[in-house]
C-alpha cells in the first residue's frame, strides 16, 4: 500500500469560521440585520469569529482517533466539516472510503415516522438499496433492543432510545469510517458496554474511527491516538493516553 492508499483521512489546514453579530441589546440586533439585509451594512469583522484555527492531522485506515476538549472547543464543528454536512472557511478535506457519521442526537431522523420507517430512509441516505435494507432489519433492530416499540413513531421515544436506534443503523451498515460523536454518554451502562464492544470488534475489522468524548477511559480503551482541542486549536496531537491525561490535567 502505498503511503497515500493507507490514510483514511487528511485534515489540513482547516479553518473554520462562524458568524455572531455583535451586538448590545435586542433592538440594535433587529436594527442591524435589517440594515444588513437591505446592504446598508456590511458584517464587521468582529461579527465573525473563529472556531477551528489551522486544524491539520491524519488518521491512518484502521486507526481509531479520539477528540477531547472542553465545551465550545470546536470538537462536533470538525465531525461535521470531515462528514461533508458544512464546509471549511479555508483549507482541505480528504476522506477515502464510505463514511457514516452518527453526530448530533436524531438528527436525520423524522419524528412522525415509525423506528422502521426511520431506518429505512437511514439506509437510503447512507447509499444503500431497500433490499440490503430489509436484510439488515432484524439485526438493527435487535441490537437496539427496542423491537417492542420499532413500529411507534419516533417522538415518543426518550433521547436514549433515538441514540440506540441511531448506532444501531451507523454500526450495521457496514460503513469503512464511522464517526461518533458523544455516543457512549448517553445510553444507559449496559447499552454503553455493549456499544463499546461493538465499537472495539468495528476496530478489529480494520475500520476506521473518530471517537469525540469527555470520558478520559473511553478514550484510552478505544482509540490509538488524538487530539486534544482547545479553543479550536490544536493543543496536543499524539497517542490517546497523553490526549486523556492533558484533558484530565484541564478538567
Ligand atoms: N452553526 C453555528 N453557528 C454559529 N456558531 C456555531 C455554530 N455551530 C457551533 N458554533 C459555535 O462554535 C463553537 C464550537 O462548537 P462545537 O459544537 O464544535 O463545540 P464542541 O467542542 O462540540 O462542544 P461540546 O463539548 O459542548 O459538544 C461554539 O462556540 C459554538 O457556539
Ligand atoms: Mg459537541
């Protein structure tokens, strides 16, 4: 393999803006978007700010990578910019292989549809046809558990029941790279055990992972190596027991 073949993902360079208006009290910020939108005003640079600042990395395929950092650090912003959902300000992007991002709670499903419903329309989204689909019913929806109530419509299930049917779908797709945001915070401890189990055989297959958490262990037991975030800078890149440890020295 040569060298390029064997990177899953390439970061470089990377920034990311976002933009805040800047204002006192709520009638300057009605006044100012108004004006904005009628071009009297331009956004100032101070309306801008900066939430990832020259982020450059790789990570290997078969590798599992953890991003640490306190709130705000940028960490779910970066998932969203390597699974194509936003674009970086300034920089590159490269993602070799099908990719299945599990990001923020739900998102991507429809509340008024049945949990069998939401898994259809998932697969669809992650490429594949209703007939590979249908084959993988059974072993999403055992997996989650959550066989009693796959033909209720989704809103009546509670955060951690969207969050089993959610890595139900992203780990049974059969996806190369998969990215996990915050997944295993949220499911009750034996969900969490048995995710990490799944998430460690995902590994063993030679797939290749982000894994974003507060949880020092998880990070240490999952990942090879990371990256510690800090005000959207890279604050340390290196393996993940030294990312666990910086983040313990801060929190
Ligand atoms: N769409 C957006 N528009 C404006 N600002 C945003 C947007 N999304 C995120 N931000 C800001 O970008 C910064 C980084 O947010 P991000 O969600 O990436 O943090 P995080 O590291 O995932 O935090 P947490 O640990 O709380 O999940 C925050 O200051 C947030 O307010
Ligand atoms: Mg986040």
């Amino acid at each position: 393999m040569s060298e390029e073949n064997s990177i899953a993902i390439e970061v470089i360079n990377v920034f990311k803006e976002f933009r805040r208006l800047n204002i006192k009290s709520p009638t300057s910020l009605k006044s100012r978007i108004i004006n904005i939108l009628k071009g009297k005003e331009k956004l100032k640079k101070k309306d801008k700010f900066l939430v990832l600042d020259d982020i450059s990395f790789n990570i290997n395929k078969g590798e599992a990578f953890g991003i640490m950092g306190r709130n705000g650090a940028g960490k779910s912003t970066l998932l969203k910019l390597i699974a194509g959902i936003i674009v970086p300000t300034r920089g590159t992007i490269k993602v070799r292989g099908k990719l299945t991002p599990l990001l923020e709670l739900g998102s991507g499903f429809h509340p008024e549809l049945t949990g069998r419903e939401n898994i259809l329309i998932n697969g669809l989204i992650l490429g594949l046809s209703k007939k590979e689909i249908t084959s993988l019913y059974d072993q999403i929806i055992d997996f989650s558990e959550l066989r009693d109530v796959i033909d209720q419509p989704i809103r009546t299930y509670s955060s951690g029941m969207y969050v089993r049917l959610a890595f139900s779908i992203a780990m049974n797709v059969n996806p190369d790279i998969i990215l996990l945001d915050e997944v295993l915070a949220v499911g009750d401890a034996e969900f969490s055990k048995k995710s990490k189990a799944k998430i460690v055989e995902f590994k063993k297959k030679g797939k290749t992972m982000i894994l974003v958490s507060h949880d020092p262990n998880s990070i240490v037991e999952v990942c090879d190596n990371g990256l510690f975030l800090e005000h959207g800078r890279v604050a340390f890149l290196g393996n993940s027991a030294d990312v666990a440890s910086k983040y313990k020295a801060i929190v």
